[in-house]
C-alpha cells in the first residue's frame, strides 16, 4: 500500500521530461496516486506538440488529459468539471506553472511592461488562486495544494527579474490561502527548489551560473537534484506532512541559509 493509495489529484505544469512536475508525478505515481492532467492548449490542432509530449510521460496512467491556459476561465471550469465527473473528489492539486514574457524577463525590472507585468502575474500567481478557489468545491477533507517557487522571491537573484516579484506574491498567496483554507482542512503550501535544468529555466539568465553557486555555496556543497526534489513534493503533499501549512520549504541543498561564501568556496572555473 503506498502514501497515495485511493488518493486522486490535478497535476498542471508538466511541459516535458525535464518539469519539476514530472519530478513530483513520478514519485506520487510510484505510491499509488490516481492523476488527471492538464497541458498548455496546443496553437496548430494538426500538431498536438504539447498534448503529444504529455501523452508520451502519463498515457500508461492518466485518468485524464485536457488543455489547459491558466489565463482562460472557461478552460480552468472545464478541468475542474471534468476532474468532479471522473474524481468525485480530489484530494491534491499540484500547481508547478510559471511564465514571464521573455522581454520582460530579461530585465530590468523597472523596465518591465505593463502588459508583461500583468501577465507574468496572472500566470505565475494568480493561477494559483484561481485553481484554490476551484479545488476547494470538490477537495476531500485533508486535501492539500502544492505550489513551485525559488529564492527569488525573498532575496534579489541578479537575471531572475520580474519572475522575482512574481513569486514574492505567490508566497504570500500560499499563506493567505493556508490561512483561508485551513478551517477548511485544507493545507497549501509551496516548494522552493534550488535551480533545475528545464524548459522554463532556460529562459532565465546566468542560470548556469547559479547552479555553480550552488555547488560552491550550498552547505552540502552540489546542487539538488530532480528526484530529491519530485520526492519532497510528493512528500509535502502526502499525510505523512499533514500537519504542515503555508509553508515555503527549500529543497536546495540549504543555499538559502547561507549569508556570504564558505571559505572553502572557489568560484572560478
Ligand atoms: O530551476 C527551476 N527550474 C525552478 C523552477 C526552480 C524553482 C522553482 N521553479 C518553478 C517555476 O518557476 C515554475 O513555477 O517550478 C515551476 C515549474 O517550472 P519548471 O518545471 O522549471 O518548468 P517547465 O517544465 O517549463 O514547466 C512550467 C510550465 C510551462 O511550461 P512551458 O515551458 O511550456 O511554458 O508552466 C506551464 C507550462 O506547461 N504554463 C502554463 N500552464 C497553463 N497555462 C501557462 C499557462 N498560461 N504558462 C506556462
């Protein structure tokens, strides 16, 4: 019997092999969960590239697929109609979406756009409180929400910008939500990992200068990896972390501790 025997959950965010949230199924698949899954609407319906991608890592599993843009009411109904018809109830929600226009992400921040800025939000933040007020019509008592954040929301990371600000606001949704959710026996709470090669990151700058920061800075001294990071998600949103809300938990190897380089730490190439 695994943690998420007769557990049944909404997983957005898988955009290929390398999405943290593929990380994070693979472990809740690996202890019995029963998953539906969304991906971002497909432009050309001849090419289902996304669709495609997504089949290939869950089709031996899936409840269900749909597409899914955040930024569209109607889609996100249709998720959530769709998981009450086939789940009844849920009992988990992972939400591992994030997206800056890349314009807008390169920086400065006082430069960003009024439009870049609107959407970068909408996506990376708000989506999370649209799928809390949704999840919470049709969560089973004990359910729980998962979000994906990085330090970059409550330390200035140079090149992570305006993604920065946006998740500064997603960590407080998490506690405004844990704290509105809560008497409700739901908890929320979010994942900060350390820096991951993915679709997303490539987009962020010096990103492969901050995974060699974090080999020479992070207590343990390497980076975390993917599987560390897919089993504390699944962890967090297991009962065996029932009693933990509107937590940011940092999975990075402890960087987030450290307040000037060790001594041992050597910077060059
Ligand atoms: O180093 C990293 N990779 C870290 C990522 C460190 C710490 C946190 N994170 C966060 C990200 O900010 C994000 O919130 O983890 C989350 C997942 O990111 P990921 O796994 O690094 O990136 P990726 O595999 O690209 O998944 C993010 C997905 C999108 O992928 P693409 O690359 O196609 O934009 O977010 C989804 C989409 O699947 N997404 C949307 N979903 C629905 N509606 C939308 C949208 N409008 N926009 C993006």
């Amino acid at each position: 019997m695994g943690l998420f025997t007769g557990k049944k959950g909404l997983v957005f965010g898988i955009a290929n092999d390398h999405s943290i949230a593929w990380s994070i199924t693979q472990n809740l698949q690996a202890e019995g969960a029963d998953m539906a899954f969304t991906h971002l609407p497909d432009k050309d319906p001849e090419r289902p590239r996304m669709e495609r991608r997504l089949r290939k890592l869950v089709d031996d599993f899936d409840r269900f697929i749909m597409p899914c843009d955040v930024t569209n009411e109607q889609d996100l109904d249709a998720v959530f109609a769709r998981a009450k018809e086939e789940f009844g109830q849920i009992d988990f929600v992972l939400h591992s979406i994030a997206y800056a226009p890349m314009e807008d992400l390169k920086g400065p921040v006082h430069a960003v756009s009024r439009d870049g800025f609107k959407l970068s939000m909408e996506i990376s933040c708000y989506s999370l409180i649209s799928l809390a007020h949704r999840a919470r019509e049709i969560m089973a008592p004990g359910g729980n929400i998962l979000s994906l954040t990085y330090l970059g929301g409550e330390k200035v990371i140079p090149g992570y910008n305006i993604m920065g600000v946006c998740k500064a606001a997603l960590e407080s949704t998490v506690e405004y939500l844990a704290s509105e959710l809560g008497p409700e026996s739901f908890r929320v709470n979010a994942l900060s990992a350390g820096p991951l090669k993915t679709l997303s990151s490539s987009a962020v700058g010096e990103f492969d200068q901050m995974v060699k920061l974090y080999s020479a800075f992070s207590p343990m001294r390497r980076n975390v990896t993917h599987d560390e990071v897919g089993k504390t998600g699944m962890w967090l949103m297991s009962d065996h972390a029932s009693g933990v809300s509107g937590e940011t938990l940092h999975v990075d190897c402890g960087y987030h501790i450290m307040g000037a380089p060790p001594h041992d730490a050597h910077l060059e190439d």
